[in-house]
C-alpha cells in the first residue's frame, strides 16, 4: 500500500509528479485563450452565456450577475466561451428560425447579430492574448534572470559534415545567415535548425574579410532541456567557453519587453515553418504530440523547477494561438475566414453552405486529434 501511495502521491509520482503539471500548464493556456474572446466580447458589448474550461460534465461553477455560468468541467482538454446566440460551444451560428426565436433584449447581445469588425476582434483575441502570454512569460523571465549568450564563434568544424564541406573553419565568426544576420551562436541554431534539406547562405568573418558559403543542413537527433529526443538540423559547428566568451545579458523592464516580443515573433516563425514543412512532408511525423507528449514535458520541466514549467507554458501557449488560427472550422481561423468572406461579399456564406464547412472541419480537427493521440501512444 505504501509503494502504492509513494507512487501516486510524491513528487516522482503520477498525480504530484505528472497530472499537477500537466493540468497546470493546460488550464493557463486554455483560460487565458478563452478570457481573449471573454473580455474582447464583452468590451464589445455581446453577452456571454458561458465560460468553460474543460468539456464534458460540469464539476463546480457560479453564475455571475451578468448571467454568465463559469464551470470547471471533467475533461481537461481544452475549454470554450458560448455567446449568447450560439448553437453550441463553438460558436456556430443558430439557423434562422433560432435567431427568430431570441428576445429583443438578447438580439442585440447575440453574438451573430454583431457587426463584422465586433465578430472578427472578439475570435482572433482568443490566439492573441496566447501570444501576449508568452510575451508576458519571457517578459517576466528575462528581468529576472536575462539571457545567456555565447558569441558566433566556430571553435571547432565535425569531419564530413555540411560546414566543413562548405569550407567552414574553427575561427569564423558568424555574420548572417540566408541574409539575417546573427549577433550570437544561439542565433544561428535558431535559423539552421527547422532547415534540414534546404540549401543556405552563410556570410563569415575570417581574418577581418566577409566570406561566403553554402551549406546544407542535416537531420539528427538530440536530446532537448527536458530530455525529449528531437530531430534538429545541424551544419556540424560548436563553439566553447573560449572562443564563446559567455555573457550573461541583463535587461531593464523595457528592453525585457522588447526582447521577449522578439523571442515571441522567432517562435511563432520557427512554428510557422515546421507546419509548412510538415504539410508537404519534409518534417519527422514525432515532433507532433498530443496530451500524453504535453504530459511527459510537464513532468520533465516540473522536476527541473518552475522556471522550466512556465517557460512550457510559453511554448504551449504560442502552438495553442497558431493551431487556432488556421483556416478550419470551428476552430479561430475558420471563423475569420467566413468573416473575411462576409466582408468581401456584403452577405454572409448561406447556413447549407457554412454547415458543409463545419463538418469537412470537425472531421480534419478529429483526425489531427487522432493523428497525435496515434503518435502519443503507438506511432513514435
């Protein structure tokens, strides 16, 4: 019994060790996505019928005197904010005949009777108070700690691999890469590690002279922070301590800020990139995980403090703002499209067509779910 309790309860068990910090990094990254659309709709004067986070049953809540239902529901997988007008939880639109049957009161607080610009603020606060939340994390992060640097140094060039093939060698410092340049080493793996396969161009300084080279990067597998196998692409140089000279870089509140949008924006690129890359194919199907990948980085960040912790929930938070924005029904970025389509056209999509829609959605939303679930538990 006492194994039993040990393996649940302590800090290296499943409930301390694993579920705590799992349900901690999703539940901030889901309530603050949903108190995006929460606070921008209401600012934009639309009534809210409910606040959720999680799905399924409902384990407590409260109504507030606005009549919003606030719960914590059983499924921790997510959450959603229901306007008033909504069909369902993902704020399809009622057909008609329900719209006809709301009060004058609720009309004008529905949420589809709303003029575009409303609609279109409140659906895209949901991924850009994600966004601000990493901004805020690294924010908060780089003040207290600031940022460890090492200069773009070669120290030394692997035999056989793309930067010796290139000409690289030990003494070259780094001036850009593909035309952007570098001002540390960490620059560099930031551009050349999602660029497996694709040939680019590196500016060197060597003995006071601009040199120029190609290379092509190359897939391998690491071992990351928290101790996940990763595929990155590599040119094969290090740098050390010595031709490094390590800095610690301290920031102001202000420069804090203006880093972490940077850090943020490089995020959000680097993303972008690997879910191009991944549609055609030119990605290792792994990197993608579901709840039960989220879960292991949450134990492995957990044990290596809280800074590690919060910084995953950065991380997660910029992947939950990009999923949401692309162009699928019901996710954000579907919405936004029938809004872009609305405002082009001066009409709405017809209720028959935008059901279509919502359903080919569902199914590519379902099968991307049951493609990481896959990956999760059997697939990787």
């Amino acid at each position: 019994m006492n194994d039993i309790l040990h393996a649940l309860f302590s800090t290296e068990g499943v409930i301390i060790g694993t579920l705590v910090p799992f349900l901690f990094v999703l539940t901030v990254v889901v309530f603050v996505h949903e108190m995006g659309h929460y606070l921008v709709g209401r600012l934009c004067g639309i009534g809210v019928s409910a606040f959720s986070v999680g799905f399924g049953p409902e384990l407590v809540g409260f109504n507030d005197r606005h009549g919003t239902r606030w719960k914590l529901c059983a499924i921790p997988l997510g959450g959603y904010v229901k306007f008033v007008g909504d069909m369902n939880a993902t704020s399809s639109p009622a057909d008609s005949a329900a719209i006809e049957a709301l009060s004058e009161e609720e009309r004008k607080i529905a949420f589809h009777t709303q003029p575009i610009w409303k609609r279109a603020a409140t659906v895209f606060a949901g991924p850009f108070f994600n966004f601000l939340l990493t901004v805020a994390v690294f924010a908060v992060l780089f003040s207290l700690y600031g940022r460890y640097v090492l200069e773009p140094t070669v120290a030394a060039v692997q035999p056989g691999s793309p930067a010796a093939e290139a000409g690289i060698e030990p003494g070259d410092r780094f001036v850009s890469v593909n035309g952007e340049a570098v001002e540390s080493f960490g620059d560099v793996q930031r551009l050349v590690s999602g660029r497996s396969g694709d040939k680019l161009t590196f500016v060197m300084k060597r003995d006071g002279k601009d040199v120029t080279v190609t290379a092509t990067p190359k897939i391998t597998e690491e071992t990351d922070a928290l101790g996940n196998k990763i595929k990155v692409a590599i040119i094969g140089v290090v740098t050390n301590a010595e031709v490094g000279e390590p800095r610690q870089i301290t920031y102001s509140p202000a420069g804090a800020f203006v880093a972490a949008v940077e850090e943020t924006g490089h995020i959000i690129q680097r993303t972008g990139q690997f879910l191009k890359r991944f549609a055609v194919g030119r990605e290792d199907k792994c990197q993608l995980g579901g709840p039960v990948k989220i879960a292991g980085m949450a134990e492995q960040a957990a044990k290596l403090g809280f800074e590690w912790l919060v910084q995953l929930v950065a991380l997660l938070s910029v992947g939950i703002g990009i999923l949401n924005l692309l162009p699928i029904p019901p996710l954000d970025g579907g919405h936004l499209m029938f809004y872009v389509f609305e405002a082009v056209t001066r009409r709405p999509l017809s209720e028959r067509v935008m059901e279509m829609f919502y359903r080919a959605g569902f199914l590519l939303v379902l099968g991307f779910m049951g493609f990481v679930f896959w990956n999760d538990l059997f697939g990787c």
